[in-house]
C-alpha cells in the first residue's frame, strides 16, 4: 500500500493518492466494484475517484480542509477492511 499527500498549487486543496495491490486482477475488480457505489456524503469540499491498473486499485482525493479528507479517508479504509477481509474469508474468487 502507497500513499502520498499535497497541497495543490494555488487553490490549496488537500490532495491523497493511495494504491493498494491484490493478489489477482479479479479480486482488485470485486474490490472496486463494492466501494464505488458509495458517494461522498457532502456535496461540496471532497472528491474520490477510483481506478483500477491491472491488480491495484488506485484512490485519488481532492479536499477543501483536512478534516473532511480525514473522515472520508477513514471510511474508505473501514470499508476496505471489511471487503477484504471478506474476500479472504470467502477464498480466493471462482472463475466466471
């Protein structure tokens, strides 16, 4: 897992990039697929965008104040735990 946070140029907005590697293209794709639905709950101040690159999901987010990008990265890592921890419960994915 890699993470790296700045300030971004003039508008200062708080920026955070996390990569996080799966063992395999399709677990990296379930992951995705179970955080995506959830939208930040303010309409304002916050942005999250996720993409995948073979078998890292990659998370950008763009904020107005610290403590915003502090709650919402928090849920995010809680949920991420929670897929995780799921998918290893579970085993490894079956081929479609």
């Amino acid at each position: 897992m890699a993470a790296c946070m700045s300030e971004n140029g003039s508008d200062r907005k708080l920026e955070f990039f996390l990569k996080v590697p799966f063992p395999s293209e399709r677990e990296a794709t379930i992951a995705l697929q179970s955080l995506s639905p959830d939208p930040e709950p303010r309409k304002g101040g916050i942005t999250k965008n996720l993409d995948l690159s073979g078998q890292t999901l990659s998370v950008r987010w763009t904020a107005d104040e610290a403590r915003i990008l502090r709650v919402s990265l928090s849920s995010f890592l809680d949920h991420l735990s929670l897929v995780m921890e799921t998918m290893d419960a579970f085993g490894p994915p079956v081929s479609q």
